[in-house]
C-alpha cells in the first residue's frame, strides 16, 4: 500500500549493519518503497546538540513515517519525547523489526505466530535478555489491568 500511495519512511535504530541489510531487503522486496533515510543513533543518550541534528535529519526529508526500532521501552520512551518535534505523520515503535526484516534474527514458525506463541519462541532464543519481561512484566502488567477494571 505505503509503494501505490507514495508514503515515504525514515527508519531510527538499529546499528548501521542491520540498517543497511533493512535497507537492502526492503528494496529488493518493495522495489517502489520511498525510503528517506535511515539513521543508527550510538548506544547512549543523545546529547542535546545530536538531538536537534536528529530532528532536523527527519524533518528535512519529509517523512510520512518514521519507524522507531530501539527496544522497548526506549522507542516508547522516544517516541513519546520526539513526538512534538517530528514533522512526520506517524512515528511508530516497532521493537526487533529491524532485526527480523534484516535477517538478523530468526522469526518465530507461521503456526506459533497465529496461536500467538511467538512470544514464547523469542523467550526460549533469548532467555537471559527476555526472561524478565516475560514472566515478571507481563504478569504484572495483567495484575495491574485487572486491578483497574476492578475499581472502575
């Protein structure tokens, strides 16, 4: 749809390997896809001088979308604080999709996927990094849900 509308996209995150194999995937796949830019920030906070240059990196080439690919939660948390500065229609946090579009990680089988397990395949490829958000933060988080539909 985003190659018969013309929408353009700016991809944030990732490293310069994945982004360059993002990059060259998406072309060979969607060889009409408008892609603006593309931009790996280091793997620490942003200075205020690198954050304006960011700004003015995206803005400057008109994006319909910018793709925020850092993890969760800091694409949310990025998201959120560059929000008011993007002139872009839509920024969306897409966690690993960078790595899986690029080939950097293996994606979960078709039939886990629709049975929504494709969680439990990335717990059991990445363990020590997943096991936390899985088996304390989502429980949590559904304890927390359940708890304010309670008090409404």
């Amino acid at each position: 749809m985003s190659e018969q509308r013309g929408y353009t996209h700016y991809f944030y995150g990732g490293s310069t390997d994945v982004l360059a194999k993002l990059n060259d995937r998406l072309r060979q796949q969607f060889p009409r896809l408008r892609i603006a830019g593309m931009y790996a920030p280091p793997f620490r906070p942003l200075t205020d001088a690198e954050e304006n240059e960011v700004v003015n990196k995206i803005n400057v080439v008109h994006p319909d979308i910018v793709w925020c690919g850092l993890g969760t939660p800091k694409q949310d948390y990025w998201v959120y604080r560059f929000r008011p500065r993007l002139e872009a229609a839509a920024l969306i946090a897409v966690g690993a999709a960078f790595n899986f579009h690029a080939g950097q990680v293996r994606q979960a089988p078709r039939w886990m996927m629709r049975c929504g397990l494709e969680w439990l395949f990335r717990l059991c490829m990445e363990p020590r990094r997943l096991w936390r958000r899985y088996l304390i933060g989502n429980p949590r988080f559904l304890w927390l849900l359940w708890k304010y539909r309670k008090c409404r």
